[in-house]
C-alpha cells in the first residue's frame, strides 16, 4: 500500500532551507502580510508545515511574533485542522477570520481580536512633510544609535525580532523624538516584507496627545520610502490614538479584519 497522498502529508520544514518552494503559496497584500514576508526574509523566526519539502501544495506558517499565522496554497479542511494542531503546540496561533477558507477553521478559538490596517500612503502626499516641518522648538528627531537603542521602551520588543542590537541597527531603522536626552516618543520598522514595512510608534507616558508620535512616524515613513518601500500600519480597533496617527501620515486605505486566537496546547 502506499503512504499519504500529496496534500494530505504534514511535513515541519526548515523555512529558511525551503523558503523559495514556499514563498510562491503567499501574498504580501494579506492583512499582516509584511510580518509574514518579514519570516519568509528571514528577518525572524517561524514555524512552517508543508505537504512536500520540494513541491510543496500549501503551506501553514506561525510567525513567532504574537504568533501571527498564514495558510497559503490548496489545503484540505481535514488536513488544516491537524496543522493548525500542531503549530499550537509552538505557542498560540493567531488566524485571520478573513481569509477564504475561514469557514473551515477548526474548533477552539477562544476570543477574536478585530484590528485595522492602513496602507496606500501616496508617497508625493504632503501630509509627512508639514508633519516633519513641525518638531516643537527645543526638541530634536534623531536616528536610533547603538546607544540610544539601550534606552528605547520597545528594545525588548526588537532584540525578539531583530536578535540583538546590532541585528536591529544593520537590518532596520528607527527614530526618536527628544527633549535632551530623554525619549519622548519612538517609531521603529519592525517586519520588512518585499515591497512593504510595517512600522510603529509608542510615545512615552505624561507626553501622549501632544503629537509627538505624529512627529517622530512622519520622519521614518519618509526614511522608508526612501528605501523605495511602501509602509504599513495596523492597530486594535479600539485604539483610537493609533488610528488617529495612521491618519495623519496620509494613508489612503483603510481595513477592517478580525484574528481568531487559539492557545496554545
């Protein structure tokens, strides 16, 4: 008799080894495509399971980061199940409910999460310029150094990504707003896809609703599209402050979707 049919195996790969076999199976315009692109380029961690190591016919892959998971190619609803089975043993899985074989889903989601997506920034829109021009008087942006890293809030966050400092400092770009030398607000480009960043801000605590973040976001979209990528932005519904940030800096798409979480077993 012989084993399972193509389609039906699950296979754990070596991403990095088989990542040209899988790219093919996946979009970078999906909700939270640069953190999927972002594994795929190697800029960190995930975990992938396929049907064929050379060929392979769908691939589910958790990015490490939040735990973020995308299903690409032809997979049958009795094999998703499984797969998704086994990713959750690496650490909880985060679905989108959006995508087209949502209805067949297996059981187990314990809440659902609704975000927002901004994209579509014209990169000849003036609206980073006024807000690059509009640094308060006394206060400075600068790029991130080695050694203001060691001070940002989301350091943590980046050495997760990134590795280490210099990871970060060789392989991304951030930038921060400051009074002296101490960090009102940070932005930083967290997953680079192919064509897109996604980037994001936090503003220090007693310095919120100043427009500080505006200010300091405004200087690395532009710095990225200097680079020749497009930048992305998503956020909680709920999170208005966010939102209200991704407005300012111009983006002309805006996109509901909701992510399933299941924990991890």
């Amino acid at each position: 008799m012989g084993g399972p049919k193509k389609g039906n195996q699950l296979i754990e790969i070596n991403l990095s080894e088989s990542v040209a076999a899988v790219r093919p199976l996946f979009k970078e315009s999906i909700p939270d495509g640069p953190r999927l692109f972002s594994a795929l380029n190697g800029f960190h961690s995930a975990t992938a399971w396929v049907d064929s190591v050379d060929n392979p016919s769908w691939c589910v892959l958790r990015s490490s980061w939040f735990g973020n998971t995308f299903v690409g190619g032809e997979i049958e609803p009795d094999v998703l199940g499984p797969a998704i089975q086994q990713l959750r043993k690496t650490g909880r899985v985060l679905l989108d409910l959006g995508d087209r074989r949502s209805a067949v889903f297996p059981p187990g989601v314990t809440k659902v999460e609704p975000r927002i997506e901004f994209y579509g920034r014209s990169p000849g829109d003036e609206a980073v310029d006024r807000l690059v021009a509009s640094v308060p008087y006394g206060l400075n942006v600068l790029p991130v150094t080695r050694e203001t890293f060691n001070r940002c809030a989301w350091q943590d966050q980046l050495r997760s990504i990134f590795g280490t400092a210099s990871g970060y400092l060789e392989r991304s770009i951030g930038f921060l707003l400051l009074d002296g030398k101490r960090i009102l607000s940070e932005a930083h480009a967290f997953f680079w896809g192919d064509t897109v960043v996604e980037i994001g801000v936090i503003t220090a605590d007693g310095h919120r609703g100043l427009g500080y973040a505006s200010i300091v976001s405004a200087y690395l979209v532009r710095a990225c599209e200097s680079r020749g990528y497009s930048t992305y932005w998503g956020c909680h519904v709920d999170n208005l402050a966010s939102a209200a940030v991704a407005r300012k800096l111009g983006y002309q798409i805006e996109n509901k979707y909701s992510l399933a979480w299941y924990p991890a077993v």
